[in-house]
DNA sequence: ATGACTCCCAGTGGGAGA
C-alpha cells in the first residue's frame, strides 16, 4: 500500500499536473493541501474519472484538504474536533484498514504573530484528537504540510533559520510530542539523501541552489512501524513549468 | 535588504504563503 501527501498550492491551477502525478505514481491514498476551492469548485469528476474516490473539504482562496483513495473510504472526519476553526485543515478517512488524516498545519507567519497564537492552539488540539485516534485504529498514517522543520537536519540553513517560524522551539516541541504520542517519521527510518528538502520558495532561484525546507511529513503509528519499506520525496513535480512550491512525500507499507 | 515568486481576489494593488 502506498500513501502521499501533496501541498499542491492551489488545485485550480495544479489539477492537470496532479493527475499526471497520479498516473505515474498511482498510489491508494493521496492527500492534498492548499486545494483553495470552495466545495462547489472542487473538480470530484476529473478525479474520479482517474480512478479514485475522493473525499473534501475546503474554502475559498486558502487552506482547503482532500483525500483521494483507490479504495472505499469511512468514517470521514473534516476538522479537529472541539476546534471551532473557520479554516478547513484537517480530512481524515479509514482506507483498506488503515486510517488516514490529512493535514494542513498552519504556517505561523511569525512567531511574535496572533497566526502563532493560532498555530498553538491549533497543535494543541491535533494533539488530542490523534490521542483519541489512536485509541480507536492501531493502524494509524498522519500526513500533510506541517509547517515544522524538525530538526536542523531539515534546513538549507539553520543558522539564518534558528527561531524563526517553522524552527521554533515551541514548534518542534509539538513535534516530538507526537513522536512521544507513539508515531514515527517514516523519512527518518531511512538513510536519505542529504539534504533532503519537501519545500523550496519561488524566490531566488531557491530549487536550483537547493535551498529549501523538510516540512512536508508521514508519521506511522508504532504498530505500522515494521511495516514501512520505504519513504521517498519526489523532486520531480517541482521540476514542472508552473510548480507547487512544495513536493509529494510517499510512503510505501507492506 | 523593506526584495526576490506565485496565488488569490481584487480591480490597475495588496495579503499570505514559508
């Protein structure tokens, strides 16, 4: 079984090349972020005429999630649960027994920002419901744009990057809390390129110098753990003409 | 470097992203 994870920064403008993706990577479960479509705009038929089911939840303009699934998906979940939050970040949906949640962590902005005070509660309340997740399905993948570098390891440049937002202590603090919640960043189960980036900015020819972010994350539930083969990032759609800022993160189970 | 690029909604500019 293999699952992905895919900021696509807008489907509207993404959707040919996601499905070109799609066709070559034809994974069971894709989840995106960034979609920006209202409901009503989603484009449900060119996905399904792909061969996939798909399951979303989104809003005008930002954030906005969906999960795409060659198999039936249940128990579909839009939101974090006890979070009144106007901003649609979270799909979540049981697929061949493994239960899937998609994420799109909120950016931060700045870490003096009221959008840090946002990130916060918004990590707090992730936090419970993957608690309660995991009482429900042993079987448990969390994916999505994180918005967190974990570790240095995971910056062009952590120097110039130290404190700043997706680099804060508080952030990569409700990281490790959820590896202390049991899960386990698939990435890291294997030696991987050196830097190794999900994100690279528009800007300053960022891609061709390599400069770039791993913010893009598959964390397992312990009990998947022996079951990851592998967890590569593919480079090659941020290659495109017209690219997502972001790159798919995929991992294979067995 | 108060920048760079891209997307969106706007409406001939500005916010947000990361």
């Amino acid at each position: 079984m293999k699952l992905a994870t895919w900021n696509v920064n807008s489907l509207n403008v993404r959707l040919p090349q996601m499905l070109d993706w799609l066709a070559a990577n034809p994974v069971d479960v894709l989840v995106l972020q960034e979609t920006k479509l209202t409901d009503d705009k989603f484009p449900a038929a060119e996905i399904e005429a792909a061969g996939y089911q798909v399951q979303w939840f989104g809003q005008k303009t930002y954030n906005g999630v969906a999960l795409l699934s060659r198999s039936g998906a249940s128990d579909i979940v839009k939101n974090l649960p006890g979070l009144d939050d106007p901003q649609a970040r979270v799909i979540a949906a049981t697929v061949d027994g493994v239960r899937c949640i998609g994420a799109y962590f909120p950016n931060g902005q700045a870490p003096d920002s009221d959008k840090f005070v946002y990130k916060m509660a918004w990590l707090e309340a992730l936090q419970r419901f993957l608690a309660v997740e995991l009482q429900t399905y042993e079987k448990l993948v969390l994916m999505g744009d994180f918005n967190i570098a974990p570790t240095d390891a995971d910056v062009y440049d952590p120097i110039a990057w130290a404190g700043q937002i997706h680099c804060t202590p508080e952030e990569r603090g409700h990281f490790q809390a959820m590896l202390e919640q049991g899960m386990v960043d698939a990435f890291r189960l294997f030696e991987q390129p050196p830097k190794s980036w999900s994100w690279w900015d528009y800007r300053n020819l960022a891609f061709r110098k390599n400069q770039g972010l791993r913010i893009d994350h598959i964390l397992v539930s312990q009990s998947l753990k022996g079951q990851v083969k592998a967890c590569v990032i593919d480079k090659l759609p941020r290659k495109n003409e017209r690219p997502s800022d972001h790159a798919p993160v995929i991992v294979e189970l067995a």
